[in-house]
C-alpha cells in the first residue's frame, strides 16, 4: 500500500473538521512535512497521533493567528486534546509547545495515553 511521506497543506483550511486519527497508519513510516498542515483547522479538537517521536513542525503547521489556529473555536473549553503515546518525547518543546499546547493560540492539552 501506498505511505504517507508528506502531510504539508493535507488539512489545511478543513475548519469543520473535528477530529484527525493517525493511529491506523504504519508507524514505521514517520511524515517528514508538515508544513500548514492543521492551519485554520479551527474546529479540530482531537489529535491522536501515535509516532513516538514529536516530528520537527513549522511556525505555521498549528496556524499563525487567532483566525487560523488549531483548535481556535474552542481553545479556552479545556476540549482541545492531543494523544501520544505514553512513552512519547519531543512533544513538550518547539512548535509543539509554543502554539499547539499554548493556553492562548490553540490550547491543546498533551495526554500521554496511547
């Protein structure tokens, strides 16, 4: 079957999308782009992303403004939630940290669950 290398501009501008599961992917296949991937996905309140690994993302993979961040509708709800594996390292730091899990632009929690 076919492997996803490349997840740039995949979801970019889905704002109605709510939920995004990577898990039935093959893992042993890591996405390098992710370049405005879950830009103006305003919507989107769950990722379950199962690489164990936080891949290096871009300034603009979570959007760039309170018009196109992940998960912007409701980023103050406490509903925005993004699943890793338990063992799962890199998550807390870059890209990751400074818009996704950031309480003011997207407001994404880190669940280590997976």
């Amino acid at each position: 079957g076919a492997k996803i290398t490349d997840l740039s501009y995949s979801f970019t501008n889905c704002s109605n999308l709510g939920t995004i599961d990577f898990t039935p992917l093959d893992t042993s296949v890591r996405p390098s782009g992710y370049s405005y991937t879950f830009y103006g996905c305003t919507s989107l309140t769950k990722i379950y992303f199962p690489w164990q690994r936080a891949p290096t993302v871009s300034s603009n993979t979570f959007g760039t403004d309170t018009n196109t961040y992940t998960g912007r509708k409701t980023y103050d709800k406490y509903a925005n939630v993004l699943y890793v594996p338990t063992n799962a390292s890199g998550f807390e730091g870059g890209y990751w940290s400074n818009v996704l899990t950031n309480a003011g632009k997207c407001g994404f929690a880190l669940s280590k669950t997976l």
